[in-house]
C-alpha cells in the first residue's frame, strides 16, 4: 500500500522512529526530573552541620540575573582570549642604574659663587 | 667583475639543466609510454621534445574538464565565506581546500586521487569510509560539552527531540523522490544538522552519497546563521520572542557525573546501533565531568578533536572528485538537505509554542530556543541569542538553548542508531 506514493514500511519507519527518539528523551527526562530528590534522600540521612550551612549558602547565592551571567561569559572569554584593552604589553618599569658622573652631577651644573 | 662571474655560472647552469632534462624526459617517455601510451615514442633518443609533451600530458591542464572548474569555484567559495563572514571556518576551510584538492585533474592510475586504492588520500578517506572519524569527533564535543543547562531543565530535552522531525520528513521526502530506503535515511539525517552523524550514517547506509550528503550536512551547518531567523520570525509572534526565561538552578557535581553515565546506559539500550555515537559522546563527558581525567579530557576536547576535523575535513573535501560529485542526485540531496533544516527548524519552534500552552507563570519559555533543537552546537543557540538580544537588550537566552542544543545531539544520534537498526 503506497500513501504519497511512500509505501508503508516507510511509513512505519519515519513513525517508529520519530516516536522512539521521543522516548529516549522523555525517559532521560523523568530520571533527571527524579535525580535531585534521589540525591537529597541521601543527604538527609548523615547531613553535618557544616554541609547544611553550605547548602543554605548555595541557596541564597543561587539567582544569577542575565545581565552578570553575560558580563561574567564576556569576561572570561575576554580573559581566554586575552582581549584585554589594547595595551602595548610592556608592563615593567626598567629601571636603569647609571654610573655617577660628574657631568651629570648637578652641583656642577651650577655656579659657585664665592662666599 | 662579480656580475660577469655571475652570468657565466647562469651560463653554465643553464646548459646543465638542459642536459638533465634530455636524459630526465627521455626517462619520463619511458615511463609515460609503459604506463599509459600517453606519448607514442619510447627510451631515451625520444628527447627534451617528447619529454614535454609527456610532461604536459601529466598537468592538471592536460586533463583539465569544465566540471573541476566548476567544483574547484565551489571548493573557493566555501574558503571566502569562512574568511570573509566567519561562517565556520574551522569546517568550510579544510573542506573547501579539500574540493580544491580533490579536483586538480591528474591522469588515473598513479595513486593520486582520493578513489584511487594505496593513495595518500585514500589511506586518509579510510576514516571517513569506515566512520572511524565521527565517533572521534564526538569524543571530543562530550569533553567540551557542558550539559548543565539541560540537566538543570530537563524538560527542554523535548526540543531536541521535536526538531528531529527534520531527519524523519526528510527520509519521507527522500523516498518519495525514488531514492532506495537505505539512501533516504541517509538523506534524511542531514535534518539533523550533525556532520558527524550524517558521515557516519552516509557511510554506513549508501557510501556513494557521502560526498554530497557531508557537503550539503556542513554547508548548511555553516549556513544556520542565514537560514534560521527568518523561519523564527514567520512562526514566533513579536510577543512571544521577548518572553524572558527564569535563570537555569545550580547542578551539583554529583548531578553532572550522573548525567552521562544514566545517558550513556539509557540511551543505547534503546538504540544500540547508536553505540559509536552517543558512547563516545557521553565517555568524553564523563572524562570531563568526573574531574579526575583532565589530561585525556583536555587532549579529547583539544588536540585530538582538531587532529581529526583536519583529516575529516580535508578529504570529505576531497571527496567531491567533480566526475564522482556533480550528478543529478546530488543537486537533489543540496534541495532536500535545504528544506529538511528548515523543517526541522520549524518543528523546534512550533513544539516550543505548543509546550508553552502547558507551562505556566514564569515556568514558560521563550519558544525561540526551539530552534536550536537542531544540534548545530553552538551556531543555533547563537543564533537565537543574538535574535533574543534584538527584542530586548538584557534577554540572554544562550544558556538556555544550549539546553535543547545539546540535547538535539543526543536525539540526532538516536535517530542515526534507529535509521541504522531499521534499514542495514
């Protein structure tokens, strides 16, 4: 039996497939829907004190707005990349020692008169 | 007195070469006749004369056909888009030099081209002939993956499922147009818009369609840029592309290890044709997530992966041999291929709008990110954050599509295992 001239077994298989990849995913979802209340299960049981006061920490930094998830992306792409500001890379002061001279020596660049 | 001494060595140079190349091209003659009859006269009194003529019977313009024109014009085009818009240079350069490669006329039968057996080129196709490159490549997109964003909402994993209607419309379309099944499938999974998978299934489904197949798979990746926004916009109301999503939750470590391991098991007990695939996938993953492996994750994610985007890269270039390439069935594949990423494109966003009527409150999403349900990672969810940033400057959506993004790799290389199960 053909429909739009694709006979059934090509049918068949653009339905069953289309169906099991659904499947697959829909199963993935339900387990990691279930995975954190699993975790917590456990966690109940020998949570320390110090655990819980973390996890409260956790919690209350948990909002991240966009505008900081973006600025904190662009801010370690930027950093990875190395795109600071454009700089000329020389960050070193040189220091350079001279030799003492005379003729650099201010006292006589200067006139000495007589007291 | 140094320039004439200088002229008088040219001198003698030149007098050198032409003896050498009496003696060479007599040799050339020899070697020309006997393998080819290409030149008439034989052995060494056939002289610098014949030894040219052999010579030039050997250049690319000797054998030069309109048809490798015409490919070695595609084969630039593809570098000028990578170089001039950034359209995936890291594919469109190695493949476009590869079309380039693959299309400098040469006389058969000295191990040169890629379809010749023993060439150079043809030890490295047999990556690509036996699928061993894709698998590889997807070890190192596990390692680079980070699949916290669809683990912190899991239901966006529907997305990457909807838009793998591009793969099974495709298929239909394909037969329809009297291909053989197993060349529909392999058609069919450019909606998928993976080039990995596509070359896998290609390669394993009907080999003949590889080169094109891949092409069409990697142009249109590179084109998801051009041909997304605006389905967006014909199916999304202005309304509705502004809708702002509510920040993903944090994902414990223990949650991110979990994740491949359930993903890896689940998944292909239920396609396990998919194995070279999605197990790569989820072990480079695991490399990275479980945070003891980092040397084998940096190097999966890194050196190796580059490595093999060379390799895979140039010779599917190659591949594109104008005699082997410009066929009536590959002009259909590039049409199919089109429309198969614009379907699956509208499946995403069409499935967004319909889970949106059952979500409520700030659970709703923005249906945009359907479209990045195809596994073009990370182009598609480029794509929709910077549609996303156009309606309303602080909506940042990448995050969020990463989620239907990654999942669409899952649900492409699913697909892939099923088409392989029901058509070998």
């Amino acid at each position: 039996m053909t429909i739009l001239e694709v006979n059934t077994q090509t049918w068949t298989i653009t339905l069953v497939g289309w169906s099991v990849v659904f499947f697959a995913l829909v199963v993935l979802i339900f387990v990691f829907n279930n995975v954190p209340k699993l975790l917590k299960m456990n966690f109940k049981k020998d949570k320390s004190k110090t655990e819980q006061e973390l996890q409260t920490i956790i919690t209350d930094n948990k909002y991240i707005s966009g505008d900081e998830t973006a600025a904190i992306a662009m801010a370690i792409h930027m950093f990875f990349e190395e795109q600071h500001d454009e700089e000329s890379n020389v960050i070193t002061i040189k220091r350079i020692q001279k030799r003492y001279s005379p003729w650099s020596s201010k006292i006589y660049g200067m006139r000495n008169f007589p007291n | 007195m140094e320039h004439k001494y200088r002229k008088s060595i040219v001198a003698l140079v030149a007098v050198i070469l032409l003896l050498t190349f009496q003696a060479v091209f007599g040799w050339v003659d020899a070697w020309a006749a006997d393998a080819s009859g290409a030149v008439a006269s034989t052995g060494a009194e056939g002289g610098a004369l014949n030894g040219l003529k052999s010579f030039w019977s050997f250049t690319g313009f000797a054998n030069f056909d309109i048809s490798n024109l015409v490919m070695i014009i595609v084969g630039l085009f593809f570098i000028f888009l990578a170089i001039k818009y950034d359209y995936e240079p890291l594919l469109l350069v190695p493949i476009g030099t590869g079309i380039l490669l693959g299309n400098i006329p040469f006389v058969e039968g000295y191990n040169i081209g890629i379809y010749e057996e023993g060439s150079v080129m043809s030890y490295l196709y047999f990556g690509v002939k036996q699928g061993i490159y894709p698998p590889l490549i997807f070890l190192g997109i596990g390692a680079m993956t980070d699949f916290s964003s669809l683990i912190s909402n899991p239901k966006l994993m529907l997305l990457g499922a909807a838009a793998q209607l591009g793969i099974f419309a495709t298929f239909l379309g394909a037969s329809a147009m009297g291909f053989t099944p197993q060349e529909a499938g392999a058609i069919g999974i450019i909606g998928g818009a993976d080039g990995p998978t596509a070359i896998f299934l290609s390669a394993m489904l009907a080999p003949h369609l590889m080169g094109a197949i891949a092409i069409a798979a990697y142009s249109y990746m590179a084109l998801v840029p051009v041909i997304q926004p605006p389905i967006i916009r014909l199916l999304i109301p202005k309304k509705e592309r502004a809708i702002k999503m509510k920040p993903p939750r944090a994902v414990s470590k223990v949650e991110k290890i979990l994740f491949p391991i359930i993903g890896l098991l689940l998944t292909l007990f239920i396609a396990p044709s998919a194995l070279p695939l999605l197990g790569m996938l989820f072990f480079g993953n695991i490399l990275k997530e479980s945070g003891v492996t980092e040397r084998l994750a940096d190097t999966s994610r890194n050196a190796l992966i580059n490595i093999i985007t060379i390799l895979l890269g140039v010779t599917v270039g190659a591949s594109t041999q104008a005699n082997v390439f410009l066929t009536v069935d590959s002009l259909k594949i590039f049409g199919l291929g089109a429309l198969s990423f614009m379907v699956a494109t509208a499946g995403g966003l069409i499935f967004a709008r319909v889970m949106n009527l059952f979500l409520k409150g700030n659970n709703k999403i923005n249906p945009m990110i359907g479209a990045s349900g195809v596994s073009a990672v990370p182009d598609s969810a480029r794509v929709v954050q910077q549609e996303g940033l156009k309606y309303d400057t602080s909506n940042h959506l990448l995050m969020h599509a990463m989620a239907p993004n990654v999942s669409g790799v899952i649900g492409s290389a699913v697909g892939a295992g099923i088409l392989l199960s029901f058509l070998m």
